[in-house]
C-alpha cells in the first residue's frame, strides 16, 4: 500500500490519517491547534453533510465538522 500526503479533504470516509502539518495562519490555526489538529495526531472522516461541506472528523475522541476550505489547508499522511 502506498503512503500519500495529501489535504484532509482526500481522506476518504473511515480511513484512518495523520496529521503532517497545517498550511494556514493566524485564527483558524490557533482554533485547530486548540482542537487537536497537530502533529502526528490520528483523524478519521466519519460523516458528510448532505451537500458535502462541512464534513467531521473523529479526532482524539471528539467529533469535530471542519469546511471543506478549512480541511483543504490540513495536510495528511495516509
């Protein structure tokens, strides 16, 4: 199985991923780090919203919905 690195909007649903790094800056990132976002940490996508934005995260035992352009700045290992 190949190794990718890619954002936390191409995990797919129920696949285990780990956290590399975050590409913002500023609010959303203090947010994120307070919430667990950091690295080496494990998430997993487990449910979509109907129109598929936002989308939540199981991540050290919370569930947490993050936008799709909030996840497009995480980058994850998988």
């Amino acid at each position: 199985m190949e190794n990718l690195d890619r954002t936390l909007n191409d995990l797919p649903l129920y696949q285990k991923g780990y956290i590399k790094k975050l590409n913002c800056t500023g609010t959303i990132r203090r947010r994120l780090l307070d919430l667990g976002f950091i690295e080496g940490a494990c998430i997993i996508p487990t449910l979509v919203s109907p129109l598929n934005d936002p989308r939540a995260f199981s991540i050290l035992g919370t569930l947490i919905a993050i936008r799709k352009e909030d996840a497009n700045e995480i980058i994850v290992h998988f």
